[in-house]
C-alpha cells in the first residue's frame, strides 16, 4: 500500500490540529507551504509512484497542488469561521484526488462536505445514494477503480456512487467558496479516474458524463446571465466550468492536459472575483473587469487561452453546446460587471493579485501546458 502520495493530506490535518489548538494565520500559511514543498518532491520522485491506494502520480499532484494554491489565496483573501476546518477540507479532498479506492474518494467527499453541507436533505440524499453505490461495489465489483470486476450490479453499484458525488457536488456550489470549487477539482479528478482506469465500465463515465456536462453547462449557463446576486452568479459560473472539464474528460488524451488548464484558470478567477465582487468597502473595480473578462473568454485574458484549445478538442454537437454555455456566461459577467461598478472603490494591490492569475498566464501558457500534459501522462 503506498501511501507517501497522501503526505500533503498528512501535513495540512496537522495544520488544521495545530491552528485549532493554538489559533492564528502563520501556522496554516506554513502548512500550505509544507504541502506544496511535499508536491514539489512527489513530483521529482515519481518511484514512489502509483500502485497503492494513495497514487504520488503527475495527475494528482498538479491537482493537488491547484487545491493548495486556492487554499493559500483564500487563506490570504477570505477569512473564513474556522480556518482549520478549512484545511481540513482541503486535506479530505487531497486524499479524495489521490486516491482510485471509492472508498477514500466516498470518505474525502462526505468530510469535505461537513465544512459547507448546503441544503441538508440534498446533502444526505447525495450521502445515501453514494453509500449504496459504494456498498454494491465492495460486494459485487471491488472498491479499486482499476481493477473493478465487471458485473451489471458493478455497473449499477459505479452509477449510484457518481451520481451521488454529483450531487454533493451540487448541493456545495451554492456559494462560490473555496470549499465548493476545491470539491469540483476533485470531481473532475474522480471523472478521469472513472473514464481512464475502467476500461471494462465505459459506458458508465461516459453516459452519466455527457449528461452532467451537457446539462451543466446549460443549466450554469442559463443561471450566470439571470442570477440576481453577484455570489449566485459566480457559483453558476463554477458549475458551467466544472460541466464543461468533464465533457472535455469525454474525449480522452488529446484534451486532457487542455482540461487541466482551464480548470486550473476557472477555479483560481472565480475564487478572486468572488471576493473582490463581494467587498463592499474594498472592491477593486479595475480586478473585477480584468477577472469578468477572462471569465468571459475574451483574449487576451487566461479564459480564453485555457478554454479555446479545449474547445478545439471537442467534436461539433459538443462544441456548439460549450460555445453557446460560454455566451451565457458572458452574459452573467456582463450582468455582474454593470452590478457591481455601481459602487466606488479602488485597491490596488488586489488588482495586481488579478493581473497575475488572468494577463500574465498568457506568457507562461506554454509552461502550465507542459505541467498539465505530464500530469496526463498515461491516464488513458
């Protein structure tokens, strides 16, 4: 059993013991730097590699290390009731993406959803209907994604169990906080496992795939340009985003690494602007309109370098729905921009922190592609 691929997950549940006990920020910053340290020496060692339950493979490293960068921007930007169960949630989820046993996955997810549990009758129908699915696995199919057995009841037990993260997933993106968008990282990395290491259950990453993608991206979509508050519209934007990394999983290989660009650009952009659109005293108008941009697509911004060579992936049915899910989205940011530059205000340190994530991943494009195409190294 390898389990030096969890050491991240070990180091922020230490954090989050030590800053309940004794309290503060440095002790987490120093966490989140001792876990992104862990990232950086998986990374150089891959011996220690992907054949146990915790895999220290490139795929759930560049992952985890999107969850750590997010922890640590929240951690600066978003003061959170308790920031150890902040890092306990980002420690689940870590331990959800780098393991393939739905076990751990089913235990990352239900602890990550203790932080935020959303509207509580979803939450335990999302609870019950992964605990069966996981149940019908460990009986009739196996609880390791790679090596499941194959059987109708397998197939039924696979599809209750992501359906059922589906919706915790769900209930969770009600707000647009770190916790929600740290959750649909790790959906997205179930998604991939799913496709990529089932080979005898296609059908099921597949079928249940192309549902969730189409209908998000159409549902967020449609949710971004009518919400009439700035949070709902960037949690609708988060769904749209996620739905649309896994209809890009659907195709395999070749858009893997675009996949895992885009994401990493959606979830860190909708994380600043839900907190400089939410500053009633502190707003950085010139953040937001950079931030709505690139959410947008328009180029030069990170959006559109991240989402077009996606796109470009997709077969045409699949890229005419993605395309019109990202006009929609324009017209949730366009609809937010003109709500929230009603207010004065100016900061601009903050608009500094926007110009890094959204302007300047331009140059360095080519150096985040290469990091995403050797985390998809021998997925599929």
């Amino acid at each position: 059993m390898t389990l030096v691929g969890a050491t991240p997950a070990v180091i922020l549940l230490s954090g989050a013991i030590w800053t309940e006990r004794r309290g503060g920020t440095r002790v987490g910053l120093v966490a989140i730097g001792a876990a992104l340290a862990a990232v950086a020496w998986l990374a150089r060692a891959p011996r220690w590699g992907s054949s146990g339950t915790f895999d220290g493979d490139p795929f759930s490293l560049f992952l985890t290390g999107l969850i750590l960068v997010a922890l640590g921007i929240a951690w600066v930007i978003d003061v959170p009731s308790s920031r150890s169960r902040r890092l306990a949630t980002a420690a689940a989820l870590v331990l959800a993406i780098s393991s393939r046993n739905v076990v751990w996955i089913f235990l990352g997810f239900e602890a990550a959803s203790l932080a935020y549990l959303g509207p509580r009758r979803l939450s335990f129908a999302a609870s019950a209907t992964s605990m069966s699915g996981l149940l019908l696995l460990a009986v009739k199919g196996g609880t390791d994604l790679a090596f499941l057995e194959p059987s109708p009841w397998a197939v039924f037990g696979l599809m209750l169990f992501s359906c059922g993260l589906v919706l915790k997933w769900l209930t969770a993106s009600t707000e647009p906080r770190f916790e929600s968008l740290a959750m649909g990282v790790a959906l997205v990395a179930y998604w991939v496992r799913l496709v990529s290491w089932s080979p005898e259950f296609p059908s099921v990453g597949l079928s249940l795939g192309a549902i969730l993608a189409w209908g998000g991206m159409t549902i967020g979509g449609l949710g971004a340009a009518f919400a009439g508050r700035t949070r709902s519209c960037l949690a609708w934007i988060g769904v749209a985003q996620v739905s649309l990394a896994i209809l890009g999983t659907m195709v395999g290989a070749p858009s893997l690494p675009h996949v895992l660009m885009h994401l990493a650009a959606s979830t860190l952009t909708i994380l600043l602007l839900a907190s400089f659109a939410s500053g009633e005293k502190s707003r950085s108008l010139a953040a937001i309109w950079i931030l709505a941009l690139s959410l947008a697509s328009l180029p030069p911004f990170a959006g559109f370098v991240t989402k077009f060579p996606l796109l470009a992936t997709l077969p045409v049915d699949a890229s005419v729905a993605a395309l019109l899910g990202t006009f929609l989205v324009g017209i949730g940011c366009a609809r937010l921009v003109a709500r929230v530059t009603k207010e004065e205000g100016e900061e601009w340190p903050r608009t500094v922190a926007a110009l890094a994530v959204v302007l300047l991943l331009g140059p360095f494009a080519n150096l985040l592609y290469s990091l995403a195409a050797r985390a998809a190294t021998g997925l599929f």
